[in-house]
C-alpha cells in the first residue's frame, strides 16, 4: 500500500488547521478506509481516546505519528489546548477506540469549540456500530432513534426507558456486556415484549446477531455462562407488526397444533405477548390455516 501516491489528489491532501474527525475500525482492522490511513500518516497531531489503543493500530499499519490523550476525564481541560494549536496552523486527526468519534465517544465539545471558531472540522468517514446494525436488522431504516448508552443509575435509566414505550421508530441503544441482561429484563417489563436484535461483536471473528422479542434474547442470555463484546441492541417501533409476524409466525404454527384454544383466543394471547393488534395475528393465523 503506497500512500504517499494519494498526496496529489486534492480531497485527500492534509491542510494547515484542520480538525480531521477520523473512523477507525469496531472490530475488524480491514474495515480503516486508505483516506482515513492517509490523514492519520500525515497530520501533525493525532489526538486519541486511548493512545495504546491507537498506537497498535498505526503499529499493524506501520504508521509512526504524534499522539495526545483525549478522553472523558480530560476532554474538557484539552479542547482548549487543542483549539489553540489549530489556530496556530496545527492539523490533528480525532479518533476514538473504535467506530465514529464523537458517536458515544469523546470529541463533541472540541468539534462544537472548533465550529465556533471558525476552524474547518473535516469528516473522514467509516465505520459506524450504530449504522452497521440498523443496515442488517431488518428493521425500518428511513427514521430511527439513537439513545447511546442509557443512565447507569437506575431511576434515570428507567425514566429513559419510559420516555421510548410509545416510539414508533427503531430504537438504537449500546450497553456493556456486563449489564445488557439486566437491561433486557427492564425493557420486558417496561415497555412490552417487542421485536429486538442484539447485534455482539460486530466485525470481529465471534460476530453474532440474536434475533427475538426481548423475553427471547433474555432467556438467550441467561442460559450463558459469560457475555463478551460490546453490544448494540436494536427495538422495533411499537406495533412494527411487518418484523414482527416473521419472528411468531413459528408460534402461532405451534399454537394450531396443540389445538388447545380458539382461534380467537390464540390471537388474544399472543398480540399481548408481541403487542400487535389482535386482527395482525388473526388474520395471519387464518392464512396459516388456509395455506395448510
């Protein structure tokens, strides 16, 4: 890879007091872009959210560069630093652990302080977990919304959980492995038993997408020794009852052959068990029955 032979094209040429916001890989190093390798060989300043992180990867690259701290518990103290090397002509990358900066990451206050001084702020795009797990969930993608990561403390988490029950949209949110069980099994008492998928280490070799109504992906998970990875949970919009009926088409087969209830009672159960309307349901079981 010679990247010295992009230097001529304009759209990749580092200028003088630019902020470059930089996409790194989640998981899988193939996924950098050559643009994003080319800004981070040859800016002045490379300000990182972790630099050990960041240097391994300009280490598999073999790319030697300056590196500056730049997290949660100094951004604040740094983006005046920082602001006042791009005025003097400085052009520094910004890049977090993994994926898009700035996406429940470090870099929004020295984005928003470069905006206001006027400093060009550049993006280098790429991969982004939120995007790469909206674009194979199957679920709607013209209107989402991303919550990031919920409150750790408890009665904020659930009054955010609250705030989503009636939302219509995909709902996108990140948790650790360590509280997604926990997470899980406040949504499924709080805001029903809807269609999610749980999206875990995305782009790496254990990569795995976990499809189901919340009780499902709880029940997935309990049975579980460990969980690893970071994790992207996706929810259906209340009532996204297209997703939903190829998920409980299964259940409702079941339901037919245990015989054990009405059409109409089955219908009842289970809109309330995936809060659909019962005619969804009804009407899908009486195609069920048709087709057999």
């Amino acid at each position: 890879m010679h990247l010295n032979s992009f230097a001529a094209n304009d759209y990749l040429y580092v200028k003088p007091g630019h902020l470059y916001v930089v996409a790194t890989p989640i998981g899988n190093r193939d996924d950098i872009t050559l643009r994003a390798l080319y800004v981070l060989k040859n800016v002045n300043l490379i300000a990182a959210e972790d630099t050990r992180q960041t240097a391994k990867l300009l280490s598999f690259y073999q790319i030697k560069n300056k590196l500056i701290s730049f997290h949660e518990h100094n951004e604040k103290q740094r983006t005046a630093l920082l602001i006042n090397k791009l005025k003097k002509g400085i052009c520094i990358a910004l890049v977090s652990n993994a994926g898009t900066p700035t996406i429940s990451d470090p870099g929004y206050r020295l984005v928003n302080a470069a905006a206001k001084s006027e400093i060009p702020v550049v993006p280098i795009p790429g991969v982004c977990a939120p995007a790469a797990a909206l674009s194979v969930s199957g679920l709607p993608t013209d209107s989402f919304v991303f919550l990031g990561f919920l409150d750790r403390k408890k009665q904020k988490r659930l009054r955010q959980i609250e705030s989503i029950k009636n939302e219509k949209k995909t709902i996108i949110i990140y948790e650790s492995p360590r509280r997604i069980l926990a997470l899980l099994c406040e949504l499924n008492e709080l805001i029903s038993n809807r269609f999610a998928i749980l999206a875990r280490e995305m782009t790496k070799i254990h990569e795995e997408f976990l499809r189901g109504s919340i009780n499902d992906l709880k029940k997935e998970l309990i049975n579980r020794p460990d969980i690893k990875g970071e994790c992207t949970l996706l929810l259906a919009g209340q009532n996204e009852e297209p997703v939903l009926l190829k998920t409980i088409r299964k259940e409702i087969e079941n339901e037919l052959k245990a015989q054990g209830s009405s059409v109409s009672q089955s219908s009842k159960v289970l809109a309330k068990k995936y809060n659909v309307s019962r005619k969804t349901i009804y009407d899908e079981i009486l195609k069920i029955k048709s087709e057999k």
